[in-house]
C-alpha cells in the first residue's frame, strides 16, 4: 500500500534519517516510537505525501510518487486518512461540517447525510454534532479527528500521537477505535511516546513496534 524504499530526509541541515525503508501492507499495525525531534512526524509526512524525500523513493499502491500526476496523487492520498498531531479543525464550524470536511472538499457533500450520523456515533460524538471545536475536550476532538480520517474510507490509517494530551480512559477508547478499524483490513500506523499505549494494542492485535533512532529506523525490543 505505501512504501518507503531507501529514503532520506533534511529540512535543509544535516540529514533526519537515511538509508530507510517501510512497507505498510494490508491489515498490517505499526506503532512508530523514537525520541522528540527524531523526525517522527517527517516520517509520517513521507507516507501520507505531504513531504518528498530528499533521496530515495515513495511508492503509493506499488507506484513509485515521483513523476505521478498530481490527480493520480490526490487520489492515492484519498486513500489515506491522517489523524494530526493538533487535529486541524476549522474552529468556526460545527464538529458535523468538520468531520465531513474531506467529502466537502472532494465535491461529494451530499454524501455526507448517508456517512455522518453513524460516524458520528462510531465515536461518540452524535449530541456534540453541532459543537465549534474548541468547545470540545481533547479525548472528543482527538475522536473527532479520527471521524474525519476515516470519513472517505481510507485503506491506511495514519495517527500522529493520538494520544498525546488525553487521559488513559479515552486513549484505551480512542485504541479499541483503531482496533476495529485494523480489524476491518486497514493498516494502521501510529507514532506514539506512550509505550502503555502499544502494550495495550499488542494484547488486542498483532503490532509491529519500529522505533526511530540516530536516523535509524529500527526494530522495537520485545520487552515492550
Ligand atoms: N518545517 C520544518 N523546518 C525545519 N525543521 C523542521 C521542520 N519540521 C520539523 N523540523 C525539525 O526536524 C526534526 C524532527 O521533527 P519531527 O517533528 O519530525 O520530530 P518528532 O520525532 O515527531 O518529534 P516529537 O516527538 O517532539 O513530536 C526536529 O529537530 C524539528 O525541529
């Protein structure tokens, strides 16, 4: 589905990492660890397309992204739901119009009515439907960005620490989310600092843990 072959990374400085590779295959949960400033969110833009590597190569769907027209890249990105790291909400409009956001700007607005209310639901959000973001805590817009994600029926599943400033409660819910979400074939990739976290996913599914480090992409130890 996406693939990193032999890639680097630099902002302009010295190199983030080099020489890596990851593949996300169907149905495949990868937790993606490493200390802050490792570069794991510019990793993560590598896969969702939003950064190109400085050398090396993205594949989307076993095509190389270099020289792909840039439709066949929206459309490849379409397939693809990312969970940012601060959500991105437009804070003017309701939680409803935000999470149909993406089939608003794909044109396909009127396909909202069939989607939202059960996505909506899925998370537990249906009486906040017509909340402004900032009105709602960080467990709920955190669900609510994973609502988004999902709204075009992604293949792959992308999450920049989900869990970064909710409590343990609503972490374990907003997993089981990305469980069920793993359960129905779709890869998950989520970079996370918080290792209660994965030992929480890895007594649920299978999960590769892959931790980032001295520009190395490395596997995780079996003790987590
Ligand atoms: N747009 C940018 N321009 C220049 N440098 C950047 C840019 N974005 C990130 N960096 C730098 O690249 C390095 C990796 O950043 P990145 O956000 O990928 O790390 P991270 O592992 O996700 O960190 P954290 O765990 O703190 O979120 C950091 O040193 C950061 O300051």
């Amino acid at each position: 589905m996406i693939e990193l072959r032999d890639v680097a990374y630099s902002y302009g400085g010295g190199e983030l990492f080099s020489g890596l590779s990851l593949s996300l295959a169907p149905g495949s949960f990868h937790f993606l660890t490493g200390p802050s400033g490792a570069g794991k969110t510019t990793l993560l833009k590598l896969c969702y397309g939003d950064l190109v590597p400085t050398s090396g190569e993205v594949a989307f769907w076993g095509e190389a992204t270099t020289g792909m027209a840039r439709d066949a890249l929206a459309l490849n990105r379409r397939r693809i739901g990312v969970v940012h790291q601060d959500c991105q909400f437009l804070d003017h409009l309701p939680l409803a119009e935000n999470v149909a956001l993406p089939l608003t700007v794909a044109g396909r607005h009127h396909e909202a009515a069939a989607y939202l209310p059960d996505l909506l639901g899925w998370v537990g959000l249906t009486r906040h439907a017509e909340r402004r973001p900032p009105e709602l805590s960080g467990g709920e817009r955190q669900r609510a960005a994973l609502a988004r994600a999902v709204i075009m029926s992604p293949e792959v599943i992308i999450a920049d620490e989900p869990t970064g400033n909710i409590d343990w409660e609503m972490s374990q819910r907003l997993l089981s989310l990305l469980v069920e979400l793993n359960r129905m074939g779709k890869a998950v990739l989520i970079a996370t600092h918080d290792l209660n976290l994965i030992r929480a996913a890895k007594a649920q599914v299978s999960v590769r843990t892959l931790r980032l480090k001295d520009r190395q992409l490395i596997a995780a130890g079996a003790d987590l």
